[in-house]
C-alpha cells in the first residue's frame, strides 16, 4: 500500500498552497511537510509540488491528491458503518466543477441540503467542466455535455435559461434601428473568458450568423449583470439573475421571444459513495425544482 | 519593425481562443490565420500558441500580444491627433487585474464611466494582481501592494471594508458561546481559493492566532454571499455586498467591532496613454467615493 502518511501531507500542501499551513493543518512542523512530500517525489520519481507562492500540484501531485481524496470519502463510510473506529475525522471534500452560472443561480442552494460535506468548487465553462471529470481531478460536474464520462452516470438537470440583455440606454444608443447585423457588430458585447460561446450562438440564432463585435473580457456572472446594467454593454444573462430588473426596467432583453436555453448535466463518478450519493439527489432535486423542464 | 500582420493574427487568436474565431474577426481563412502565426513562431525560433481548446498564447505569446496591445494604444492616441490617419480602427482594450471583490463591487462603476474602451480584466487575488503587472501581462492592476512595480506608477484608493458574516442559524449552531478558539476550529469556513489569507487574517486578529478550520473553496464573491446566506460557512465578505443583509439580518457579523479593513492600490504602467490616463482618473474618483479613505 501507499504511505498515507505522506500522501497526507501531500494533500495538505495543494489544498492549502504552503507548507506552513500545510504543516498548522497537519499539526507537524513545516520541515517535516517538506521532508514527506520531498520523500514521496524520490519514492514516485516525479516531482509533485510546483513550489511558488501558492503552491500547486503538477498533473501526477493532483492525481495523488485526487486519490487521497477518495480513500477519505471511502474511510468516512467505514465509519458510518463501523462505530467503533477511531474519533472522527473532518468533514469530507467533495470536489466538483460547475459552469460560473450555475453557481451564481441554483448551485448553492444544492450543496446547503446536501447535508455536512464540504464543497471544492472548480469554475469552468459548462462546455469544458466534464474535461475536469475525464481527468480524474473532480468527483462529479455540471456540465453542458449529456455524454457520460468514461466511469461516470450522467442525469439530466433540465436548462439554464439566457435572456439576451442590456440597459434601456445601451439599447437607445447601439440598436436605435433594432437588431441588425451592422449594430451588432459595432455594439460592445460581454464575453466572460474565450471558452464563451453564447453570445455568438444567441447571435447566430437572431441574425442567423455570427458577427465580430467589439467586446469587455469579464470572467464573473454578477459583473456581467452589473456592467449590463452600467450600460458597458450586452451579454447573455441567466435569466434568474435578471429577472427583477426586467420587471423594473433597468435592464431590457433585446429580444424577448429568443431566449437561450442551456441543458445542464450532472455527470458523477460511479464510484460507491453515500456522499457522493447524498449530495446528487440535493442536485436533481434543487435543479428540477430551479431549471427548465421540458 | 516586427511584422504586425503576423503579430495581429497571433492576438487574434490569444484573445479569441480559436483560429477559426480569429479568421471571423480578421476577415480571412483559418489556414491564413495558422499560416501567420506558423510563420511567426519560425522566425522568432519560439511556440507562440499552445493549440488546445481554447488556444492559450505561450509565455513569449503571451509577451507578444501585450506588446500588440501597446502599439494598439499608440495607434489610437495617434488618430486623435492626427484626424487625417485612415479610418477608426475598433475601440482599443485595456487589459487589467483586479481583485474579484472590487469588481464585485465598486470597479464595474469606474469602467462605465471610463469613457469607450474596452476592458480585459483578470481576476486575482489583491496580494497577487501587482504580479500580472510585474510580468507584463496587464497594463494596470488594483492591488494590496503599495510599492510601486518598475515602470509604474502607484495610487492609493483607500480601503474595502470586510466584515465577518454568518447566518443567524449558522451562528447559533456553532458559536452557542461566542468567539473561541475551539468553536472556530469546529465551524466550517469559506475560502475563495488557496491564495485567500482573509479569514485566516481576520481569526488572528479576533483570537490571537489562526487555527485549522474546516473550509469550503468558492472561488466567487457573490457565492461567499450566497454561501454564508444559505449557511454553509462563515466568510469574509465586502461591507457593500452585504450592508442590506445584515440590516435585515439575514446575515450577522460574528463580531460586528472587529472588521478587516485591506488598502487597495491603483498601479499602472507609466507609458503615456491618454486612454489609460482616463481610466486611472475614473478609478481613482470611483475608488474615492466608495472606498475607505482615513
């Protein structure tokens, strides 16, 4: 078996980015961190720790830590089932990836019924979360791809719904004539990182193509309700976050019968685990209730 | 003089994160596109794209497109003084780093009042931004970090406000007796990400020292607000972001006389730009109005 004495400290020093709070966490002095996580790379032949400021772990240190990880979640069930077994250990992680928008809407309200685990959320677009999953560095992920991952089951969540929308002002200056392709190409859009597709694809719905359009760069879903609403330009918002402020007026969909709807999945590794199980059924339930169902 | 029909094809693609999305805004084939930066990479002797989905740029990539960006501002600095120079070119785009509170919070005004520019903004933490800066990666950064970088020039913006908060039920079950070590040592926290030290800060000063907690990792400022909401853990959270909470108190400060008051810092690149001269302007009157001064 491994040495999960040094494992431990491994997991320790990528969860926290140091080796002194590394060392705080584990109750052992910083050298001692050092000295298993530098015994477990001679063991390994592989360096595992990019030292810097945090530290991160390389790809073989991330699926080290992955796998401690799930021993934990397997240990945590053994207690449950053996009350017998030494004091109880913290709570277990759970690490998952979501789509920023998710989080922003339903997400949270999941993992607050899921019961006492503990979340690692990882962000990514809905379109590369189930990269995370195919790569062993998550447990499960909400993602735009209905596809189950190799070892994982995939549920449908139902749909995240986009409204296409800016401030009354934006609209005066940039569409004064309506939706056409010359005022899309010149009115700044928002993207949130390059993997954002969806305002090309609300545009190629609209126009029919995609245009080149001026645009912010703004990776955080509350920023794009904001700068919306401060006039900086448009973007697809859910439609959960908008909502007042489409009733009230402060922002307006430039069209309102052409919404986006996203499917979401909830992809989870197959491996046996009453966490893992727990906190899927607080999912389905909390995105039945929350998204699009057709 | 570099080829700038190559290093435009490189930027294309950097900021895009596709050939194809960069020929769409180039107006030629994908193969033109692949061809430009092939071409490029042989002659510098260097990997400028990593091709993945998305393409990211190199380290030297990346340095290109900067430069790219620079020139950019020049050019455009050059059409205001020159009317005669050919036809406006699109809105130029400042790339910056802030922190993801201050865009959560008082920066999204600055950028709208800012005049026509386009913004690129990274999002690190304020301990960490200055770094971007440093490495030439963006041309200005709100940051933690008072001392100038080379090349720059340094402004305080005065201080965000962090208050403890918790739910009211949150509070209840775990701190039945108050601020004590044990109680924080038990109660489940938020992280924003392995570079967050606030709560950590925040403890020492409340208890005199820091202890190991359980930890959610939220790498999101409004879910640390919906997280604390849903009572998931307590975090540290803007004032701004939760003035409304705790007057209905939907949220309680764990200890409402002990609150975290972190400086931020404007700094940006001292070459002369009079779009960057406009954006500091309006960061800094924004920041002034909004943040902490003493």
């Amino acid at each position: 078996m491994l040495d999960y004495a040094l494992l431990a400290a491994l997991a320790a020093v990528v969860r926290t980015g140091s080796f002194e709070r590394a060392a705080q966490q584990l109750h052992v002095t910083p050298s001692a961190v050092s000295q298993r996580v530098k015994l477990l790379e001679e063991r390994l032949g592989t360096i595992l720790v990019v030292r810097g400021a945090p530290c991160t772990g390389t790809a073989a240190g991330r699926r080290l830590c992955q796998h401690v990880e799930r021993v934990a979640l397997l240990e945590r069930e053994l207690q449950a089932d053996l009350p017998g077994t030494p004091e109880s250990a913290p709570p277990v992680t759970l690490r998952i990836a979501a789509n920023a928008d998710s989080l922003a809407t339903w997400l949270i309200g999941a993992m607050a019924e899921a019961g006492d685990c503990l979340f690692d959320l990882v962000l990514d677009d809905q379109d590369h979360s189930a990269d995370w999953l195919r790569r062993g560095d998550v447990l499960a992920a909400v993602t735009g791809s209905a596809k189950a991952v190799q070892g994982c089951d995939s549920v449908p969540l139902g749909a995240l719904r986009y409204v296409a929308t800016a401030s009354p002002a934006f609209v005066a200056r940039w569409f004064p004539a309506g939706l056409d392709e010359a005022a899309l190409a010149r009115a700044p859009r928002l993207t949130f990182n390059s993997k954002d597709r969806l305002q090309a694809l609300w545009t190629r719905q609209a126009i029919g193509s995609d245009v080149t359009a001026p645009t912010h760069w703004l990776p955080s879903s509350q920023a794009f309700v904001d700068a919306a609403l401060a006039g900086l330009g448009w973007g697809m918002n859910p439609e959960m976050l908008v909502a007042d402020h489409l009733r009230s007026g402060r922002l307006v969909a430039l069209a309102p019968d052409l919404p986006l709807d996203v499917p979401l999945h909830w992809q989870r590794s197959r491996m046996a685990s009453s966490t893992l199980a727990a906190v899927t059924r607080a999912v389905v339930a909390r995105a039945r209730a929350t998204l699009r169902q057709d």
